[in-house]
C-alpha cells in the first residue's frame, strides 16, 4: 500500500504563486511515476502534470505548461507541483496520485491522496 497526502493548498490572488506537496508513505518503491491532478466545481476530475519516479521524464496538461512545474525529491519520497501565475481558472482541489504509467489517464494512477483546495481569488 501507498499512501499519499498532499499539502500547501491555500487562498491565492491571481497572478501568484503556491507550491503544493505530496509526501508518500509505505510502499513507496513500487510504482513508476506521480501524477498530479485537479478537480473544479461541477467539472471532472482533469490531469495537470506527471513525474517519473525514478527518473526525470515529465508531462504537463497543455493549460499549466510554462507555469506550474512538478519535481520531486526522492530521498523525501515527496513530489512537488510549483504553480506560478495562477489564475481563477486554476482554483480546484488538487490531488496527487501513483502509479504503473507516466501518462494523463487517470486510471493510470493506483493511489489517490484526499486532495488540497487551491483558490484563486481576487
């Protein structure tokens, strides 16, 4: 079992910055990548951005590239989503999850922490 819990969330304006937090416990070597994702009120769950758990390939969603970058610190066994130029467009509860592929496909991802509100708000 893997256990995630993502922290960091917070009440920005827009045009700032949050840095959100996955800290991963348990079995912690047996998936392949961190992916976070997002969910908006009364919209579906969407992907945001991906990270090989060991190694450095990435994948972003085409609305967050060039602002939000996903790193990771392993010998934390914690992921990390920088999230620059934020806008009201990105308010939603954010959730990382692991598992067997680096993709967008959330039913690549085995493991799902409870998620942080993240708002964007004048």
């Amino acid at each position: 079992q893997v256990q995630l819990v993502e922290s960091g969330g917070g009440l920005m304006q827009p045009g700032g910055s949050l840095r959100l937090s996955c800290a991963a416990s348990g079995r912690t070597f047996s998936y392949y990548a961190v992916g976070w994702f997002r969910q908006a009120p009364g919209k579906e769950r969407e992907f945001v951005a991906a990270i090989l758990w060991r190694g450095a390939n990435t994948v972003y969603a085409d609305s967050v590239k060039g602002r939000f970058t996903i790193s990771k610190d392993n010998a934390k066994s914690t992921v990390y989503l920088q999230m620059n130029s934020l806008n009201t467009e990105d308010t939603a509860v954010y959730y990382c999850a692991a598992g067997w592929a680096l993709g967008s496909s959330s039913r690549m991802y085995n493991y799902w922490g409870q998620g942080t509100q993240v708002t964007v708000s004048s």
